[in-house]
C-alpha cells in the first residue's frame, strides 16, 4: 500500500522542528491539533520579562551605572621605538632611500578608573602605561586629555596618573578587606578598545595567591570577563563602590584568546596604599624581615621535629634586622604572619612586599618543636645598592632586586639595573639587565642576602648569571 503523500501543513511542521527542536515542535503540533476558533483567540508570544514581580519592579543595574561609569577611562599610550635598519648608516643607502622610518610608533589601550574628582588621579596598571612616552585619557563623554605621569609600582602593577579637567566624576574606594566569596561584582573597562564595556559575576576567591609572572599578589579573584584592553578598569561592588583594579585573565591559550572565567583584580586595600605613596613621594617604599628562608620537604621537616613540611626555614638572619631584634634565629620555622598561613618561602616574600615600611608584624614560629610568637617592626628594604659598596670589583654597576614578576616566575637573584661605561664592572663583562644567580661569595635569594656574602669579601669572585636567554660566568677581576 502507497504511504499517504504529506501535506503542506506536516512538511512546514517537520520543517520547523528540524530548526527549532523538539520543543518548537511540539508546540507547533499542539497548534496545529487545536481547534481553529481556539488558536484565533490565543494571544500571542511574547519574548519579554515582565515589568514587575509581585507588584515590584525587575532589579537592575543601570542605576548604579549611570554613576560609575564617568568615572571609568580609556587610556591611549604611544612609544616610539627606534627601527634598527643596518644600511641605515650608509650615505649611498641613504641617497637612493631619504625618506626611510627611522623609527615606529606602537600604540595600546587600557582603562584607568578617576578615583579623585578635585586633584585629577586617575588609578590604572603599570603594564598599561610602562614604556610609553604619550599617555592620554578619553572620558566617557568623549573628551580626550594628556595624563601626567605620577608614579608607578611594578611590583603590585600599580600606576597613577593625573588629568586636569573640570566636571570629573570619581568613584569611593570600599574596603575591599570587607569582600566574601560569593558578593556580586561588576567590572568596568575599555576591552579590545571597542568601547566602554560593562561585565558581571561574583567574587569566586580573595587573597589569591601564587599566579606566575604577577609581582606581589594579593588578588580577587572573579567569573567576571576581564579581556584584554580590561587592565586597568574599575571592579565595583553594586553600590557603584571601587572594590579591585582590572588586571590580569588567564587562559592557557594566552590572553588574547580570551575570558574563560578566571579574571583577577588588585584590592583596593593594596591599591590604595601604593596610590598615597606614589603620590607623596612618587615610589614605594617597602618594609622587610632581613632574614633568607627556604622550603620545607619531608626530610627537612623531620630534621626540626614537624610532622607537616609547610612553612619557610629560616636559613640566614641579617645583622641589624627587624627579625635579628624581634629574637628570629636560623633553623627557626616561620608558619603564619598577621594571621595569614606561610606555607613557603614565597609566600614570606609576598607577605612581607605588601607591607608598608614600619609595620608590626607578628610571626607564629615553631623551634625545637614549640611553638611561639615573635613581634617585628619591619626596616626598608633597599630597591638597588652601587656595586662599588658591595665590592670594589662591581664598580659601576648597579645591583637592584629582581622585579617581583621575574621572582614569581622561578627567577631567584639579583638584577643588574645599570653599568656605568667604561667601569670596572664593565671591563669584568657585566652589562644591565643580567641577572647574578649565584656568586662564590655565598648563597642568596634577594639583595640584602647578595649583599651580606661580601662581609668577609671573597679573594675571587666569580658570578653566575642569565643573560637574555643564555647563561655565563663571569670573572671580576
């Protein structure tokens, strides 16, 4: 027997559920079975929310918006990087070729967030403003200013600029200390430079932690997208308060490849404290322990009569050190400070680059398998030292702590910021930006341990160091 031919209404219902699913299917066949009169007095669809819930209207947040989003900016920086051409230099080249570059401009964009009406700051990321030799800000009403370069901490990513304008809008700094996992947030920047850009989630950890590359790291961390062009831009509570600055997404497949939910921001409780430095003295004055430390293993935890292999050993304490006066001995184990867990040296290192010059801090250490606490004033901590005050053999060099972002990437040692020509270190082979890994005048971890090596100073030097990507050593005569 012949099946019956379908009809035209069964073809555009197959037709239907094919695109739509099985749900746009049934409903459709549920039409098409009811009776005529019926479906002529249904009233249509409608693709919409109500206006209200019970008598009260639908939560959003464009009230909030409208008032944090003046203060949010897209910053524009420009450097000129000179272009090394190799003929260049010859006049025949030179003749054929007049109008050759001689440099290029490489531009980028980021966000900053006004955080003071009255004097113009402007808060945004190192990484956006590091190298540029034009910065300029757009507002959100569309007036392009010139920023003025204040100050800027690479350690914590922190740079603040200054704009001169009337009619600013500023947004209040919250305690960011007062954040819960779980608490709303929205994020507020420039990404990808097609405009200003709002996107929201919720905080899904604080005080993170041991994020490869990032200096001193004390992160919220949220779902909220942060792309590239973000960095810089506001994450507010919704009272429209500044809780964190944009600054960083991970993706492993980099950056560029996108927001997979695991976004970080500098708390304003950090922010806020590198700002008022920057703008008193443009720096950032640290404090520290004076003391090297190393991890824990198995082997090492027995040997000091722990059962757990958490904490920092401390294996060197520097004379004249906050540590030497509040009574820290070598072999001592340092596992919490302020109440926060050290499970490492690093996390000692962090702890300690987030506290301001003369703070006290309480150490938890165990030794000889008891237990007790320690109070110190935290000292300065160098930035650089001349290498001729640590040995007569650097002479001209200037030895300066690795920038943290090497540190937290597994680099340990000391950073040579600049030789001067013609100097002893320069005739020995030292050049700036090589990294001294090792000496034979001792172990170290930081500048002030590199610098305690020369106490007694070593009939040879010999160093050990990275240069770009290479390694050598290095006689100084």
């Amino acid at each position: 027997m012949r099946p019956a031919r379908p009809t035209l209404t069964t073809l555009f219902a197959l037709t239907l559920a094919a695109a739509f699913g099985g749900f746009a299917a049934t409903a459709i066949r549920d039409a098409l079975q009811a009776p005529v009169q019926a479906a002529a007095a249904a009233p249509p669809a409608l693709a919409a929310l109500p206006a209200a819930v019970e008598g009260q209207p639908l939560p959003s947040l464009a009230p909030m918006l409208a008032r944090v989003t003046p203060a949010v900016v897209s910053v524009h920086t420009k450097q000129r990087v000179r272009i090394h051409n190799p003929f260049a230099n010859d006049p025949v080249f030179r003749r054929m070729f007049p109008d050759i570059p001689q440099e290029r401009i490489n531009e980028s964009l980021g966000s900053g967030v006004i955080v003071d009406a009255g004097n113009g700051y402007v808060l945004t990321n190192h990484h956006v403003i590091v190298n540029a030799d034009e910065v300029s800000v757009t507002l959100s009403d569309g007036r392009t200013l010139p920023a003025e370069f204040v100050g800027s901490d690479p350690d914590t990513d922190i740079a603040v600029m200054r704009i001169a304008a009337e009619d600013l809008d500023a947004l209040p700094l919250a305690d960011s200390d007062a954040l819960r996992v779980g608490d709303f947030v929205v994020a507020v920047g420039n990404p990808f430079g097609i405009g200003q850009t709002v996107t929201s989630g919720i905080v899904s950890a604080v005080g993170r932690t041991g994020l490869r590359g990032l200096g001193y790291q004390n992160f919220i961390q949220t779902d909220a997208s942060i792309n590239p062009g973000n960095s810089g831009g506001a994450l507010v509570n919704l009272d429209g308060e500044l809780i964190g600055i944009n600054t960083a997404s991970f993706n492993p497949q980099g950056s560029m490849a996108g927001n997979i939910g695991l976004s970080f921001a500098i708390p304003t409780s950090l922010a806020r404290d590198v700002m008022a430095q920057l703008i008193a003295t443009g720096e950032v004055r640290r404090g520290t322990l004076g003391v090297d430390a190393q991890d824990l293993d198995a082997r090492l935890a027995r040997a000091v009569g722990l059962d757990d292999a958490r904490g920092a050993l401390v294996t060197r304490v520097l004379v004249d050190s906050a540590a030497a006066a509040a009574g820290l001995r070598v072999g001592d184990v340092v596992v919490a400070a302020n109440g926060q867990r050290i499970d490492d040296r690093a996390a000692l290192r962090n702890f300690e680059g987030l506290q301001p010059l003369g703070s006290r801090v309480v150490l938890d250490v165990l030794r000889d398998g008891e237990s007790l606490q320690l109070a110190a004033m935290l000292r300065e901590q160098p930035r650089a030292l001349a290498g001729g005050a640590i040995d007569q053999r650097l002479g001209g060099a200037t030895i300066a702590e690795l920038p943290e972002r090497l540190r937290q990437s597994g680099v340990s040692g000391v950073w040579v910021e600049s030789v001067a020509a013609d100097s002893r270190a320069a005739r020995n082979g030292l050049r700036a930006n090589d990294v001294i890994v090792a000496a034979s005048s001792g172990t170290f971890a930081d500048l002030p341990g590199f610098r305690a090596g020369f106490t007694r100073a070593p009939a040879e030097l010999v160093l050990r160091i990275v240069r770009g990507n290479r390694r050598g050593v290095l006689s100084m005569q």
